[in-house]
C-alpha cells in the first residue's frame, strides 16, 4: 500500500510540473497499458484526473456549456447518493465505478473545451494513442492464432501490471472468456471489451486520417479493426456491420431527412439489439456458437432483472445487491447485467438509468444534427464515423458487462469521437461578435485544414 501511495504522490509531482499538451499527450499514451497499483488506481486514471484538474483549474480558457457534461454530472450525483443504500459486499465495486464516472466527467469535459480552444490538439492526441492501440491489436491477433503465448503472457508477472491483478486470478477463482481457444484479448481478460476499444479506436482514427489527410493512419485504423474481430466478438461483427452500413449511405440522405433517418437507425439498432442476435442465430447458427456464451444466455439475467425491477423500481438493488439477487433466477451469481441500462438501474435505481438513457440519445441527436449540418458528403461521413465510434460503445453496452461510455479504456476514446464533433459543429457555424482574436486565429487555422481535406477527398468521394 505505501508503495503505491508513494507512485501516486510521484505521478502527481510530475502532473503539476508537466505543460498541459504534454499532460494530454500523456492521457494517450497510458491509455493501453495503464500501469495497474497495488491499492490505488492505475496511474493512467491518476494522470488522467490529474491532467482534467489541472485543465478546469486553468485560467482563460473556454467553458464547455454541454448539456452532456450536465447529464454526466446528474449522473455522478446519482451514483454518489446511491453508495447509501450499497450493500457492504458492494462498496469496493461502487467506488470503483464511481471513480470511473468521475474521470469520464471530467475527461469529457476537458475534450469539449480543447475542441473550442484548439481543435487540431484532438488530432495530436488521437495520434499519440497509436502506440497503445497498434500493441493491443498486435497481441489481440497473435494471441488469437497462438493461444500458448497468450498463456504464458497472462501467468507471467507483466500481466499483473499491464493487465491487473485479476491476471493473477484468471486460471483459479476468477475466470474470464478468453481462457477459451475462440477469443482473445489482449491486454484485456474479456474479448468482447477489448472488441469495443478495437472498434471504437479504429474509428477514431478514421475520422483522424480524414481531417488530417495523413493516409498512414489509415494503416493504423484498419489494424485496429482486424484487431476487433480477431477478439472472437460476435458484438463486434454485428455493430461493424451495422457501421459500416450507416457510413456508406447516412451521408447522402437530403438534409431534411438526416435526423430522422439516422436517429431512427441508432435508436432501432439500440432497441432491437437482442432480436438481431437472434436472427443470426437462426441464418448463421455455426458463427453464432462459436463462443462462450450465446445470446440466449442472457436471456435468464434480463428475465431476472425485469422480476426485481418489480420489486425495487426506484432503487434499484444497490451496489452488491445484484450478485445477491440474481442467484435466484440463474445458477451463476456472479453474471453481471451485461446491459449498461439495467446495470444503472440495479446499481443506482431508475434515476440513473433514465439519465444514462437521456445521455445516450443526446449523444445521438447531437451527432445527427452535426453530420446534417455538414456543407459536403465528405465532412457528413466525417461526421457519421465519429458518431458510429460513440455509438459503437452504446449497443455494444446493450449486450455486454460495459458501461454507458465503454470501460476505463474506451472511454477515453468515446470523450475524443464526441470531441470531434464539437470541433464539426464549430466548423459550420457562423463567427459570433464576441470572438476574441485567438479564436479568430484558430477559426482561421480550421478553415485552412477543412480546405486542405477539402483537396485531398476531391477524388474519393462516393
């Protein structure tokens, strides 16, 4: 515990003395391997809530004025008063997911006021998370055609720090799907989260290599997404798929149709998450088995939460008393919701899943009218692969043990896609009287790089 205390005073020290580009470029670098502490938090959360104080302590700078920072806040108030009912079994696990809450608030926050203040900072940023993502999705293949190594990696003692301690646990008390030869993670111990932040990363950097004309990134993008089905997801084929779908023909919907369209499709995709799972079961019954859990072994959990529903609506259960109650409807009490809804209702009660709902959908309205917004079909499908990266961590949620912004990986990346639509948004709009001369200069410098994509995808629109 003292040596853990001891990195974190050390972290600290070196946060404060650190200029605040570095501290974000740091954000991205410790975004993959995190660097686990005996006791306290990795130091990639520490630096990352280091680096967001620091930035809201800053003087000069823009206000983020977000109604989704406000709906995060909401939130963490929810979650926090909800640790009072949290059952004493529980209180490590809500601490731990309040934490998270709180760096993804703040991070959030941060993102949307460097998008106002220096959009071209997000580009530096998303860039600097290359090393770590191109690790992940190296490991994620090798392991996958070489379940061997991935063994004696995850036994060895550099698992424990790059990994966590439950690398430790994995092979006794506390195991994990990618013990199985079909997935692979990683530095991840579950396949389908380390999907997420394949898919999530791969179209960021989409939507980087697209503003920034670097073509190299490419290369990177396309890694990280071989990477995310290499994991052995089912998730991530399904929501690539759907992508991959809105990308090709949301952009060239007329504008009056945009948000309709689009928002009908994310909802629908959101809403009907399980029915699509259920028909792939049916037309490809050999791809669906091929995994540790099917779909239907959800089932019983949902049937189990819509029974305690009845009885704690408002309530929800508390933090632990999921892990009590869910016995009664499935013979592993240790199944997690494996839907970001429920598990904010069972953790925090109705309010929290009713602002997690909100969130979501505000999220996706913004995005629509972003990409609407857009003067060209180049910038509107810049756009639309920003929003598939947020919306990539909601329906993956529906079906997965992850929150409403991914995990404490992804969620790094999820606050950088909806930094860029801010930036999208602040590119169509008109200057207002108030402007400062700094801002002009930067206005002046996003107009010169809009033109400068506006050249170099000339010749591949479609």
């Amino acid at each position: 515990m003292l040596a853990g205390l001891s990195i974190a005073l050390l972290t600290l020290s070196v946060n404060l003395v650190t200029p605040h580009r570095m501290r974000l470029i740091g954000v991205a670098l410790l975004l993959v391997p995190q660097l686990y502490l005996p006791v306290v938090p990795t130091i990639a959360i520490l630096w990352t809530l280091f680096t967001c104080i620091a930035g809201a302590m800053a003087h000069g700078r823009s206000r983020a004025n977000s109604p989704l920072v406000l709906l995060m806040a909401l939130f963490v108030i929810v979650s926090t008063v909800s640790l009072l009912w949290a059952l004493p079994s529980g209180m490590s696990e809500g601490a731990g997911s309040l934490l998270r809450d709180v760096v993804f608030l703040l991070w959030l926050r941060e993102v949307i006021v460097t998008a106002k203040d220096d959009p071209k900072l997000l580009d530096t940023i998303v860039v600097w998370t290359i090393p770590g993502v191109a690790v992940q999705s190296i490991l994620t293949i090798v392991f996958r055609a070489s379940p061997a190594v991935e063994e004696r990696f995850l036994r060895s003692d550099l698992a424990e720090l790059l990994v966590g301690p439950r690398a430790d646990r994995l092979f006794s008390d506390m195991p994990n799907n990618v013990v199985f030869l079909f997935k692979s993670g990683g530095f991840y111990l579950n396949g389908n989260m380390a999907s997420l932040f394949g898919g999530v990363a791969a179209l960021l950097l989409f939507v980087a290599a697209r503003r920034t004309a670097r073509r190299w990134l490419y290369v990177f993008a396309a890694l990280s997404l071989v990477g995310a089905i290499f994991t052995g997801s089912k998730t991530a084929v399904v929501v690539a798929a759907c992508c991959a779908i809105a990308i090709l023909f949301l952009p060239h919907v007329q504008k009056v149709w945009i948000t309709l369209v689009g928002l009908a499709i994310v909802t629908l995709g959101l809403l009907t998450f399980s029915a699509m799972m259920a028909l792939l079961e049916r037309v490809a019954p050999d791809f669906y088995a091929a995994s540790d859990f099917s779909y239907s072994g959800r089932e019983p959990l949902w049937k189990g939460a819509a029974e305690l529903f009845q009885e704690s609506p408002f309530l929800g259960l508390g933090f632990g008393g999921w892990e009590e109650q869910i016995g009664r409807f499935t013979h592993q009490t240790d199944m997690p919701p494996h839907n970001s809804l429920i598990a904010a209702w069972a953790h925090s009660g109705i309010a929290a899943a009713t602002i997690a709902l909100v969130f979501m959908i505000t999220v996706i309205v913004f995005g629509v009218r972003v990409a609407a917004a857009q003067p060209t079909i180049c910038d509107r499908r810049t756009a639309v692969i920003a929003l598939c990266a947020v919306s990539w961590a909601f329906i993956h949620g529906m079906a997965d043990n992850t929150a409403v912004y991914g995990e404490q990986r992804s969620m790094i990346l999820v606050a950088l896609a909806i930094g860029y639509l801010y930036v999208m948004k602040r590119e169509v709009q008109p200057p207002t009287a108030g402007t400062n001369s700094q801002r002009q200069l930067a206005g002046s410098a996003v107009a010169a790089a809009s033109a400068t994509r506006e050249s170099t995808f000339v010749g591949l629109r479609f």
